[in-house]
C-alpha cells in the first residue's frame, strides 16, 4: 500500500491501495478474468497500484447491477435525485484536499490546479444539476376541444460512459451528474492512463450511492470500452476521447441505434488583435495570460489554445511580452502548491509530444522557446515532463492541424479581420476558440464568425455548469454542461390524452 502525504495541501493523505477492483453494485468486484494493470505515476513514473483489467464479463456484471437497481431508481422523484447529487457534492467537499491529491498523484497535473478547478468544477456540476432537476418542467398543450398533449421527461434507462484521462474526476463528473438527475443507471469506464482518483472517488461516497445505480469497471479500450459502447443493453452511450474513437463509438451505436455524445479533440484558434496593445495593461495582461494557457493542464485539454494568431501589426511587441510570460510558468513537482505546470499523463502522451515537436521542426516552424524535455532531478527525473513550448509557422503545417494535446503552441500572425477568420476556419476541428479585442464589434462579430462551440471572448478557459460547452465539426456534437444536457440523459414521453 503506498500512503502519500502532501504537507502542502492541509496535509492531505491519500492511501492508495495496492489493488483496485471493479466497483459493481456497490461492492469491489476481483474482474471476472482476474487479471490487473500496473498504473504509474506520471510524477515519478513509478507504479503505485495495479488496476483491475475489465473484459466484456465484468461489464455484463456492471450491465446486470445496473438493470436490477434500474428498476427503482428510473423511478425515483427528483428530490431524491437532487438529495444524492447534494451529498455527493458535500462528501467531496469534505475531502477536498484528498481528492485533489489524488488527481495530481495519478494524472501528474499540479494540485493548485486540482484544488482550485478541476474538483471544485465537480462539485459545483453536481449542485447545478441537483437544481435542474428540481426545477425541470414537462408540458401540456391543448390539441381540440377534447384532447390534450402532455409531454415528460422519462430515463433512458441504463446509460454507457467513457471518459479520458486529462481531467479523471472532472470528467467522470460531467457525465455522471446529469445522467443520475435524469433518473438513469450507469456503467462507467474511466481512461486506463488515470484509474486510480476515479476508485479514490468511489471509495469516499460509494455509501451514498444506492448499489447498482453507479457502476465502474476500468480497463482499455477494446477490452472494456467496446463492449460497453456495443452493448444493446443501454440507453445511450455518452463519451469523450479522441475522434478516431468517437468515429468507432459512433459505428458500435449504430447497430443498436441509441443515442451518441461525443466530446473529442480539438485545435483551437487564440486570436490576438492589434488593439490589445493600445488597451490598459490589467487588459494587456490579461490577454497575454490567455496566451500562455496553452500550457495550462500541461496543454492536456480539449480546448488548449493551441493555434494562437496575431496580428501583424503587433506581432514584435506581442511575441516579446508573450515569450516573457512562458519564462514565467513555474514547472516542478506537481504536489507543490506554487507549481503551475507538472507531468505529462503518460510516457505514450509524453513521446507523441516529443515527436510532434520535432515534426514541427522538420516541418520549418522555428522554436522560440521551449521544444524540449525537462529533467527535473531527484526522484521526479523519471516523470514526464515537456518544456512549454512556442512554435512559430504557418497554418498549414502539420502541428497547426493536428492535435498535440501537451503544451505546444503553435502561432502565425494574420493580417487583418478576414485572414483571422480564414485560419482560424481552416481547421477539422471546432470545439474551443479565443478572441481577445477592446473593439465590441470585432470582438462580436469575430465570435459569431468563429466555427466553434465555445467561443471565450476576453477570457480563455473558464467552464460554468450553466454555460453550454461541445463541438461543432470533427470535435463532436452534444453538449457535456448546461440544462440542455439534462434532456440528453432523458426520453421524451408524449401522452395524447382524449376525454
Ligand atoms: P482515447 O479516445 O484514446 O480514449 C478515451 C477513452 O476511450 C478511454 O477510456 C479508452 O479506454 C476508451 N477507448 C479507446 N478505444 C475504444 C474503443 N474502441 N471502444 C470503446 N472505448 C475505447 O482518448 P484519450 O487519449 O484518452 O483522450 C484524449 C482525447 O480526448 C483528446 O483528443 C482530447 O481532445 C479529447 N478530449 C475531449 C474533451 C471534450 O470535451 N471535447 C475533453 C477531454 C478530452
């Protein structure tokens, strides 16, 4: 068993155990094949726990677990539901340096992140939708004299959700929290790079949870994930990952024609115009903080600003301040609480960052800073940690299309307003974008014109419950946040009702 103690964090102790089982109707489960993964640490890229390794058996225990509790829990009231979302918020608060800890500890993502996001944005997801819930109204229209047409919202059921391993809770969170507001069960599988915070989770409010109306079962994609994703016993699968899986996902529902989401990758624009120079420094300063959030998570984020344009007419001036501010992101031990970039998720994750760099510069983009590996010493020399990194080319490079997913970014400058728009369309891609103006206008008309599901207009990489956040293009469709979502864990049932 390996306790880890972090004195900065309140003194947080974390026990991991040295074995995680599946969690399937409210009990740990040994997997039906009795095999386990080693999952390391991307902090010192040690193992620290060995995970169980699910196959197509565990998940039709989950799927079983799911369908029984199924029977009362597609029917409990919405109070009910509201109160379960509230206490799981609650407990989580309670243990909020525990957890945050824990997400650093297994995804190698710095704890001042996971403190003061990535968990609170959970809690805060599970507390909108305890509301949404209880607030959510159906309908009744008058047909003729006689008939009338009430519409409700029913479950789906039993729902599928796979996550990724670039924000573990978070992410689990987003897609458990709607799909139990909407009265459903759920099999869950977490991202076999980030196991362990997810059974953490589990361990701290598995007993507020009645036994099968959250089940869990870890593994790898083919081994756990598409049986799951194929399975004609759920409702809907929802899943976030990269868009050659979705493309699959997408395959394996069709056969059983139930509904998708699918949150996948993304290359999104940062546009800077000219007039972020003449604005006042709190503005300037702003603007070039929104410039460096491309490192933000170690760029391990859907949305990482990883194309930033700039305008000619600034771009000396722009890319000086800029390059100062990435001298200024502090990397190191992601357990102390004044680092603001840590490890990479994986030495897989770690290596394709690498390479990309160098496609980058066999490509003919010039590295202005970064564009290496960091070898922090001691204990955490064998973590995988990338230097944040500044190309500069054009758009139809290869690392301007493609997405990287560390922290890479890639900048070109742009002339004026319609070559700013034109790159910033020119991508597969349309799930995040930034615009940064003082001028309304621009500044508006820019967000409309971006082909994007969320367009930070002034700001960069803020996530509230009740603002609408998916893709448009190859990033997706469906939305993960918002009161929309909770119509997506939902059936609509009409009755047409004579007298
Ligand atoms: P991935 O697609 O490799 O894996 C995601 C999940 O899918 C994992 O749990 C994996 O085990 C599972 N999986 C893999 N193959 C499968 C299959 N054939 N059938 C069923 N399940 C399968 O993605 P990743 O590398 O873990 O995550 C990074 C990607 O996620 C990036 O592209 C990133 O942009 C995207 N992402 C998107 C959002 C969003 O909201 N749009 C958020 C976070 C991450």
């Amino acid at each position: 068993m390996v306790v880890y103690a972090n004195p900065n964090t309140d003194g947080a102790v974390v026990h991991f155990k040295d074995r995680y089982d599946h969690y399937i109707g409210g009990e740990w489960k040994a997997p039906a094949k009795g095999q386990y993964f080693e999952n390391p640490t991307p902090i010192t890229g040690e193992c620290f726990t060995t995970v169980a390794r699910g196959t197509a058996e565990d998940i039709d225990a989950a799927l079983d677990a799911a369908h029984t509790a199924a029977k009362t829990w597609n029917k409990s009231s919405p109070t009910e539901r509201a109160a379960l979302l509230l206490a799981v918020a609650d407990r989580m608060e309670e243990n909020l340096e525990k957890l945050a800890v824990a997400e650093s500890w297994d995804n190698g993502k710095a704890v001042r992140e996971t403190l003061n996001a990535d968990i609170p944005l959970a809690i805060d997801h599970l507390r909108y939708f305890a509301g949404a819930i209880r607030a959510q109204e159906g309908s009744l229209s008058q047909i003729d004299d006689d008939t009338v047409a009430y519409h409700y919202h029913e479950p789906l059921g039993v729902v599928g959700q796979i996550i990724p391993w670039n924000f573990p809770i978070l992410m689990a969170i987003w897609k458990i929290a709607p799909a139990l507001a909407g009265g459903n069960c759920i099999v869950l599988k977490p991202a076999e790079q980030t196991p362990a915070s997810i059974m953490v989770l589990m361990e701290l409010v598995g007993d507020l949870i009645p036994p099968g109306v959250l089940n869990v079962v870890n593994g790898f994609g083919l081994e756990a994930g598409k049986p799951l994703a194929s399975s004609p016993r759920i409702g809907k699968i929802a899943f976030t990952g990269e868009t050659t899986t979705g493309r699959m996902i997408m395959q394996y529902a069709t056969e059983n024609i139930i509904p998708v989401s699918l949150e996948l990758g993304g290359k999104s624009p940062n546009i800077f115009f000219g007039d972020v120079m003449d604005a006042d420094d709190s503005y300037l300063d702003k603007a070039l903080e929104g410039f460096t959030f491309f490192a933000l998570n170690q760029g391990e984020v859907c949305t990482c600003p990883s194309r930033a344009l700039i305008q000619e007419s600034i771009a000396d001036d722009f890319y000086d301040l800029g390059i100062e501010r990435v001298k200024q992101i502090k990397q190191g031990n992601p357990l102390d609480t004044d680092t603001m970039m840590g490890a990479q998720a994986s030495n897989d994750q770690f290596e394709k960052i690498m390479s990309y760099i160098d496609i980058g510069k066999q490509g003919g983009a010039e590295v202005l800073i970064g564009g290496e590996a960091v070898d922090l010493g001691g204990e955490l020399s064998g973590g995988y940690y990338v230097a944040p990194t500044v190309l500069r080319g054009s758009n139809d490079m290869r690392v301007f299309q493609e997405e990287i997913f560390g922290p890479v970014v890639a900048t070109t400058t742009f002339k004026d307003y319609d070559d700013a728009l034109s790159i910033a369309n020119d991508t597969l891609f349309g799930l995040g974008a930034g615009v940064w103006s003082r001028n309304g206008n621009v500044a508006y008309r820019a967000g409309r014109d971006i082909q994007a599901g969320r367009v930070w207009v002034n700001n960069y990489h803020a996530y509230p419950a009740h603002a609408a956040f998916g893709g448009y293009k190859m990033s997706g469709f469906g939305r993960e946040t918002h009161l929309m979502l909770l119509e997506a864990y939902q059936q609509t049932k009409n009755l047409l009702v004579s007298y």
